[in-house]
C-alpha cells in the first residue's frame, strides 16, 4: 500500500518534545515532515536519506541534521552486516532563551534550519558523539523523575560540541523572531500542498491561502529555501508521483494526473529530469 508524506506530529500535546532512539533492524520512513529539527547519527552500516533533490548515504560516524519543515525519508536496510543508528528529534524552541545572544542566534540557525552532514570521524572535537547519542537513547527509555533533565543536558552537550567543532557557517545574519518567521510560512505552505498538491496548486492559490501576495510570498520563500515554490512542488509532486510507479498499479497517464500534472509529456519530462529514465522504463528497470 502506498504511503503519502504526511505532517508528523512526533510528540503530539507532550510538554517534553525530545524524542531519541537506537535502532538496528530494517527500518523505513516514508516522506514526512515536521517542525521540530531531526539529527540521524550512524554508529555503524550506513542509512540512506532524501531531503528535498538530494540523496544521501550516511555511514558510521557521521550525523545528517535535518532541519525543520524540510520534506524527507529515509531507509536502512540490513544486509551482511550489523547497523545501529540514532534517531534525535526535538523542539528547537527549546533553545529561544538564547534570544537576546545575537551570536549564539548567528551559530544556531544554520544547525536547527538547514540541512547538514557532519563528519565526527574528521573533526576531534566531536569524536565522542556516538557515547552522546548512546546516552540520550538509553535515558529514552527511562522513567525516573529525573531523568528529562539528562536527556536535556545531553541534547544542549550535543548542539554545544556542533556549534564549537562543527564548521558551520557562522555568516548567517538572522534573529530568533526572523527563524519564527520562516518557520511559520513553512509549515503553512507544507500543510497547503500535502491536502491540495493533488488538485492543482498555482503561485496565486497557496500565496491567497496563507494570507500574502504572490510577489511577496514569491520572494520570501526563495529566500528561506533558496528554491521557487514551482520547484519545491515540482519536487512534491515528482517524489509521490514515483511512490505509484513502483507501485506499478497504475497507468502512467493515470498517475500523472492523479498528482497534479496537466500533461502526461510533462510529467515524463520531469520524471526523467529527476531519475535519468522515463517513469515506465523506471519501473521495469526497478520492478525487474
């Protein structure tokens, strides 16, 4: 059955929204997002992670930071060897009593916004984060009282060691209100295209539903994502399009209107822009 990227809400009404588990068999996510910030830590194998047009594999010792309102999914798959990897997900608004620190707010954004692979095999100072990890997985799992105020230490031990050894780019010029800001338009746009990506969606409709003009909305939301809303769609679009062409239930024309194209000679040319083949020559290749 096929499986639509959603809005997850990872902590629902809880007042403690830190979430972190190990995890070691077979595991896939489909396409999701959310508003919280979500770090991947491999400690050994590898996983393999989608954000918006990239693909990544993540191997041991390196950590992927996704941040908020970013679609993805990831999936590992256990061959011969054994895998362990950390999943770390968070309210970065636990952070906002920073907010009057104009140079931790510099340092943070590109960590709780953008998306990022560090590499702890190359930098000393972070080495250790797998012990990190380990620790706020293990205190996941506990009950004690106490117990929320480690797995928090942990979490700031975590972004701390990241701000200092990270090589993040500390030229970002933003405020805590502007990360408010654009966290805001994400979130309404992203739940904008999950219900209606399948009807059309126009620059005009989603700028009319969340309240802006088109040549504003047009404009900030190049800025915050450094793509066109007509790419970012496209990119919905295309990424769920796929789902049923592996499905391999459906025509191609039929899948090509189903999510929004106007054309199935449109949607094979995007298709193939994306994934090198035709969509019907991608499913025989891949179904085979």
């Amino acid at each position: 059955m096929k499986i639509e990227a959603y809005h997850e809400h990872p902590f629902g009404k809880l007042r403690f929204p830190i979430d972190c588990h190990a995890h070691t068999k077979a595991f896939t996510f489909p396409l999701h997002f959310h508003q919280e910030v979500e770090m991947i830590y491999v400690e050994k194998g590898s996983v393999s992670i989608s954000v918006l047009q990239k693909d990544f594999t993540i191997t041991e010792g390196q950590l992927v930071i996704v941040g908020c309102n970013h679609i993805h999914s990831y999936n590992h798959v256990v061959e011969v060897e054994e895998s362990v990897f950390h999943v770390l997900i968070f309210d970065w608004k636990f952070f906002k009593n920073f907010a009057d620190d104009e140079e931790i707010e510099k340092l943070l954004y590109p960590v709780f916004f953008d998306v990022t692979i560090v590499d702890s095999n190359n930098i000393p100072g972070i080495k250790n984060l797998y012990k990190l990890f380990r620790k706020l997985s293990q205190s996941n799992l506990k009950t004690e009282i106490g117990n929320k105020f480690n797995i928090l230490g942990y979490l700031y031990e975590i972004v701390g060691d990241l701000i200092s050894y990270g090589n993040f780019n500390s030229d970002y010029k933003y405020s805590m209100k502007q990360m408010e800001k654009e966290h805001e338009l994400l979130s309404k746009v992203n739940n904008y295209i999950f219900k209606h990506y399948k009807s059309g969606i126009t620059l005009t409709s989603v700028s009319k539903a969340i309240g802006y003009s088109e040549f504003h909305f047009a404009r900030q939301f190049k800025s915050f994502t450094g793509i066109t809303f007509k790419q970012y769609l496209t990119h919905y679009q295309i990424l769920m399009a796929k789902e049923d062409v592996l499905a391999d239930e459906m025509a191609i024309t039929e899948i090509a209107f189903k999510h929004g194209f106007n054309s199935v000679k449109t949607f094979n040319r995007l298709f193939k822009s994306y994934f090198g083949v035709a969509p019907t020559v991608y499913r025989k290749e891949t179904l085979k």
